[in-house]
C-alpha cells in the first residue's frame, strides 16, 4: 500500500476540494478527524486537527499544511482545468509552466498544500 497524508485545517474542505474541484473520489471519512479519497490510482488521505497524525512529536513540533512537497496529477487540457479551478476560487502559486516534458502550475487545496497539475508534452 502507497498512500500520501496531508495535514489540513478542515476535512470537510478538503474532501469537497478534491472531490469537486479534482475528481477524487471519497471512499472512506472517519468524522472531522480524517478521509480516504482516490483517483487513478493514488490513495489521498488527509488528515484535520483532530487525526493523530496532527499530534505535536516528541520535540514540541507539530505537523501542519502548506509546504511545497506534492503529488502530481496527469491532465488531458491544463489550460481547460485552470480556467475551470480559477472560476471556483483555487488559489494558484504560479502560472502555468513550459518545459521540456510538458507543462505544469502549482495550485493549494484549502489549507495550502500543494498540487501540481500537469500536461505531458
């Protein structure tokens, strides 16, 4: 089993972010604590301040949302999707980004973690 967790603010956000605004699928919610979400094969668990997953370490830090390390998700018309996500209100850290393998642009979920969009070449 691979899966990725992010830390977020609001699960309930979160799990209308993904299902709405990216297609994920929800398959399993534990409350406001914590949800399971799917698509194509990458399982998304994200994990609110209740989860035990948010729980300060040993040290005193405690885990929390919005860095830059992400998953990415393979899309058919990058520009199609970023129009249709900014007219919902997704936030957006870059535009959108040509290279030698594509084209890519960084947007947040809710609570600022990162998801990177990308069209291959």
């Amino acid at each position: 089993m691979a899966s990725v967790r992010y830390i977020v603010d609001d699960v309930e956000a979160a799990v209308g972010f993904y299902t709405a605004s990216l297609g994920f699928a929800l398959k399993q919610q534990f409350g406001p604590a914590m949800a399971i979400l799917e698509r194509d094969g990458l399982t998304l668990w994200v994990a609110g301040p209740a989860a035990s997953a948010s729980r300060p370490m040993p040290d005193g830090r405690k885990p929390e949302p919005g860095g830059w390390s992400r998953f990415v998700l393979q899309v058919d018309d990058l520009a199609v999707m970023v129009t249709r996500l900014r007219r919902q209100g997704v936030r957006f850290r870059n535009d959108i980004v040509k290279g030698p393998g594509g084209q890519q642009i960084l947007c947040e979920d809710p609570a600022g973690n990162v998801v990177e969009l990308f069209q291959p070449s």
